[in-house]
C-alpha cells in the first residue's frame, strides 16, 4: 500500500516548474539550483512511480543484452582467462573503435517501451545540455542534475558500466587506471530538432554509443565519421539497431545531419577521478602507454585485474 508521504511526494515532483529552455541551454545558476534543491523530492518520486507501476513496468536488467555477448561476458567474469571470446565479438573499424551487437534484438522493444514509460511518466528530467529538450534526452547517472533515479533502471545502469563497459574497455583499450568514474546520457536525432554533431573529441577514457533503434524503425542521414590519427582515414560508420561502437575518448568523430526518421542512442563514459583520462600514444587491444608511473600499464595487467571492479568511491563531478 502506497503512503501518503510518498504519493504526496511524487504529486509534488510532477508540479514542479522546470526552467525555462533557454535558461538550460546557458546553464543559467537558477538551473543548477532547481535540480539540487529537487534531488531528493525527485529521488522519492522514481521510486515511488516504479512501486506504483510495478505491476506493468519492465525491471530492465541484463537479459535484455545480446545473447552471445551476455554468455561470453558472464563466463569470463567466472574465469577471466576466457576473455578472449568477448574481445571476439568485436569488429575494428580503425586502431581504438570497435562495433558489436549489444541489445537483443527481440527485447529491445521492450526496453524502449520501457523509456516511453519513462518519458509519460510527468517526472521532470534534465536533457544533456546544448541539444533541445528531445523526447530522449535524458541524464542517466546519479552525479548529473535530474538523471533518471529509478532505482531497478539505475541497477541496470550499472550492470552495463561494471559489467560490461569497463571491463570491455578495458580489453580493447587498455583503460584501466582511468576508468573509476562514469556518466551517462540518451539523446535522439531528429531533422527538426537535434540534426548533426561536429567532429569533436569525447572527454573520456572510453565511450560507448548503443543505438536502440527497433529493426523497423529506418533513418537516412546521421553517419558517423571516426578520423584515423595514424592515417588520416576518415571511416563513415552508420549505426545499426542494437548495435554498440566502443571507442577511445580521444578518437575524433563527427555525426553527419539526419535527413528523414529518428535516431536514438544511448551514450555512456568511462573516466578517472577528476575527470582524469590516459595520456600518451596509443595502440589497439588493450596496448595504452601511460604516462602516469602511478598507474600500471595495460602491458602488465592480468586478466584478473581487468575483471575487477575498482574500490575507490565515486566522485561527484559531471562533464556536463
């Protein structure tokens, strides 16, 4: 049975006034301060939406994954020395970006019937800013303003950065030391609305970009551009339904306009404390030259270590 506290709480989350777009997109002091002195009203309000809804609402957890990357992650989780067959799973586009199918596609409606659900459920949430406020932007991590705080999304949330990301990144690009922290956002392409992205580098030790396109659901346009460093090769990679690209924050890539349809990705980081990200040249498969002697390099690790999660707490700081 619901209190009257907490039914009283997510009446009053949902008549809150958000601020203004324009305030957002200059990241006004009164923004900052409307989403910190909510935190916890809006906190008691996903949970109290999920405990309402609980009869109808997807738990979202890790079955929702690709099958054959759940069992090759699960196994070396249990034994790190099989590690090699996640590192199989993935296809080199250039040194330090990698594809590989992520969401199965037979759940994947579910989970974005799941967002829907998110988006009607009249609780403010916070866009990442610089794009307009789409039906999908949202924050997901706890240490941005009005992230989603559902607490079976954010176990899920996590799943994906301790389970899966890190270790992933980790395999393929040698992260680890820089890879404590995390952050996390959705966004959609529109023609109308949030069209393209210039060629920009991310601030991260590794990002990882998963499209949740359903199968039927086509786009033209909307190509990304990764620039091979070494070679100067520009790569157009066009995302794929369920499909992730894993790649070096400092690979720069590009988001050509969509010109017809939606495309919605979800966009997740990796990064050390203090917004700390390796330094040095870099080589594929797990090769990274640090330049911090306090940080053991990828030339050293065991499987062991990879397959680890770190002890040091979270921090606070969001890049955005």
């Amino acid at each position: 049975m619901k209190t009257t506290t907490n039914t009283n709480t997510l009446a009053q989350a949902r008549a809150l006034t958000l601020p203004t777009r324009e305030a957002s997109l200059n990241r006004e002091p009164s923004v900052s301060h409307f989403w910190n002195s909510n935190r916890n009203i809006l906190e008691d309000a996903w949970a109290e939406w999920e405990i309402e809804n609980k009869e109808n609402l997807l738990i979202p957890d890790e079955s929702l994954l690709d099958p054959r990357l759940r069992k090759a992650i699960n196994e070396a989780w249990e034994n790190p020395e099989k590690e090699s067959a996640v590192a199989d799973l993935w296809e080199e586009i250039i040194p330090g970006v990698y594809i590989a199918q992520f969401f199965d596609l037979e759940r994947l409606a579910e989970f974005r019937s799941y967002l829907e659900d998110v988006v009607n459920s009249e609780i403010p949430r916070r866009a990442p800013y610089g794009i307009q406020l789409n039906r999908y932007g949202i924050m997901l991590d706890p240490r941005s303003e009005g992230h989603l705080a559902a607490p079976n999304f954010q176990s899920f949330y996590n799943t994906i950065m301790d389970r899966y990301m890190r270790p992933i990144a980790r395999l393929l690009l040698g992260t680890y030391g820089f890879d404590n922290q995390t952050f996390g956002f959705s966004i959609q392409y529109n023609p109308d609305k949030d069209k393209d992205l210039h060629a920009h580098t991310d601030a991260s030790a590794a990002t990882l970009n998963i499209n949740i396109n359903l199968p039927d659901e086509e786009f033209t346009g909307s190509q990304v551009d990764f620039h091979d460093k070494s070679t100067g090769k520009v790569v157009p990679t066009i995302f794929e339904p369920g499909k992730a690209i894993i790649h070096r924050g400092n690979v720069p890539h590009a988001t050509h306009p969509i010109t017809s349809g939606q495309r919605s990705n979800l966009v997740v980081w990796l990064y050390g404390d203090h917004m700390q990200v390796p330094r040095g040249s870099t080589s594929s498969y797990g090769n990274l030259n640090q330049t911090n002697n306090n940080i053991a390099t990828s030339e050293n690790l065991t499987a062991r270590q990879r397959w680890s999660t770190p002890d040091a707490p979270k921090d606070t700081i969001a890049p955005f």
